[in-house]
C-alpha cells in the first residue's frame, strides 16, 4: 500500500505513537529549512503526530547528520540534509561514516546547476567556451559557492572531461561573485537556477550549460553538459534519512508520508516556486543515487587532495 496511514505495530506500541522530530542539518530560513517546513505541515496530518522541525546547523551539516546517527533506530528522529551529505566525509575527519550509519528514506527534491558567463565574455555556447577555454588555458576564472562543493566538483569532472584548464575562484555565495563578474574579474560562474535566473533575464549572465541530465525549460539555450560528457551530470538533492537499523516496515512507513507529502499539489508548486523539482523516490532508488554520489566525489576530492577551508 503506497500511501498507507494505518499505524505500524511494533510490540505493544503503535508507530507513530508520539511527535517525530525532524532534524534539519542547516540553519533556520535556508532553502532546506523551508522545504522541511512545508513537508512538516502535510506529515502532521498523514503520521496523525507533530513533526517537530529542529535545527542543527554547523560543519556543512555534520553536526545534524552525526546527531540523527547515533539516536535511537526507532523512526522518532529522522535527518533532512543535502547532498553535501555525500561530500563532507571526504573533505575533513568525522566519526560519521553516513554510507553505514545512516539509511536513506526517499530524495525530496533536486536542483541542477547552470554554467553561466558574464554579458561580456565572447561566448554563447558551450562549445565556443571549451574552445576558449582551450585556446587560453588556466586564464578563465569560474566561480562558485566553495570548496568541495556540488557545483565545484561539476566543474572539476568538467574541466576533466573537456581537457580544458580553468581557475575555481570559490566565494561565500553568489550575491559576493556577481560584482566580481560584471566587472570582468570573473569569466562565468556555476549556481543554481534560483540564484541565476533574475540575472539571466536582466541580461548580466549568459546560461551556456546545465548539469542536469536533461534540458532545462527555463534555460532553452543551455545545453546539458551530459549530452557532450557523460560523466558530468550533477544534481543537488535534498534527503531524507533515519538511523541505520531502523526497522524496514517503519523505513517503508516513513517513504510512504514523505512521498505522498512530496507529491501533493500544493507541495509540488511551492517546491517548484523556489527553484526545486519534486523527487519522491523509494529507499531503494535514494539509497543507490547517494551510494553513486558517494563513491564519486569521494574519488575526485581524493585526487584533487581537497580539504575543508
């Protein structure tokens, strides 16, 4: 039964029989922290128990993860984190190690990244920019959000693929790297759709590729750097996770609330408004994209011997 709201009996107990607190890896007020907040209203009446949303921010959300990992197994505490989640472990020392000691529920939602060039830079297609990327090699600057970063290792696999040469100029965000580009200190930036498209329709930035395997509606004339390169689709994603040893049927319970959340009207829009595509996958399907994930950034930092800043 997919969306199932019959209570999973374990003993004498019901599950859920009390609140479920909902640890969210980052700080009040950021994209993910709202997600949460929206699913939390749709859970509440489904799991007929409050979602309390906590937030346990710090060390790129290690601390909120590392907490949820070491609670109890019994489907009252459950993690919502990024896709940083498959990055952090390999950029500084943790005791986390989220491969065994966490499982994944289901994926919220995705967001892609979008290579983007300043109005002035002579290239209007991705091919023209590999070509002077290659003709000036390691004079190019790209921008992202940091070190070690989804968008920074799409660059990295890019950069890989193309055996092109340019220099990663990591910023706090990109509201720090757009003056920086419009003033011709920076070639292009890769970000997300929400933080660029405002600048794309006011003509500051030219989108010249995404990292979604697929084309993206709002950006026609990005080509997907998939179609050329294979290896380079990267996708951000929010996720859900529980204990490890948490009992399957309430694993499956959980999926079940999260997805029919996920996939309800209202969510669906509201995901979609800030610059998110619904994903509401099983355990299974979670559990094989972050193992993927894992395994090949995990590669790259290796390689590139990346460290936390």
């Amino acid at each position: 039964m997919l969306f199932g709201i019959l209570p999973f009996q374990t003993g004498n107990a019901a599950y859920p029989e009390r609140s479920i607190r909902l640890v969210v890896a980052f700080p009040p007020g950021g994209s993910i922290d709202v997600v949460a907040r929206i699913l939390a209203e749709k859970l509440r009446a489904s799991m007929g128990q409050p979602i309390v949303v906590e937030n346990r921010a710090g060390a790129a959300g290690n601390i909120g993860a590392q907490s949820v990992a070491t609670a109890a197994p019994d489907g009252y505490t459950v993690l919502m984190t990024t896709s940083a989640m498959a990055i952090n472990p390999w950029m500084s020392p943790t005791s986390l190690d989220p491969a065994k000691d966490l499982l994944s529920v289901t994926r919220v939602a995705l967001s892609p990244y979008v290579l983007v060039v300043r109005s002035t830079l002579p290239v209007k297609s991705l091919e023209e920019f590999v070509a002077l990327a290659k003709a000036e090699p390691g004079k190019l600057t790209c921008s992202t959000y940091g070190v070690g970063s989804p968008p920074h290792l799409a660059i990295e696999l890019f950069k890989r693929a193309a055996g092109i040469d340019f220099v990663h100029a990591p910023y706090r965000g990109f509201g720090q790297a757009l003056p920086d580009l419009m003033a011709g200190l920076l070639s292009c930036a890769m970000e997300t759709p929400a933080n660029i498209e405002q600048h794309v329709r006011a003509g500051t930035v030219r989108p010249i590729a995404v990292t979604s395997p697929a084309a993206l509606d709002m950006f026609p004339g990005a080509k997907p750097l998939a179609s050329i390169y294979p290896d380079v689709a990267v996708e951000g994603w929010q996720g859900v996770f529980v204990p490890a040893g948490t009992p399957q049927p309430i694993v499956d319970r959980i999926n079940a609330d999260f997805v029919k959340a996920i996939r309800d009207p209202e969510v669906v829009k509201r995901l979609r408004e800030i610059g998110f595509d619904p994903v509401g996958d099983s355990s299974e399907q979670a559990t094989s994209v972050f193992r993927r994930d894992y395994e090949r950034f995990g590669t790259i930092i290796r390689e590139l011997k990346l460290k936390a800043e």
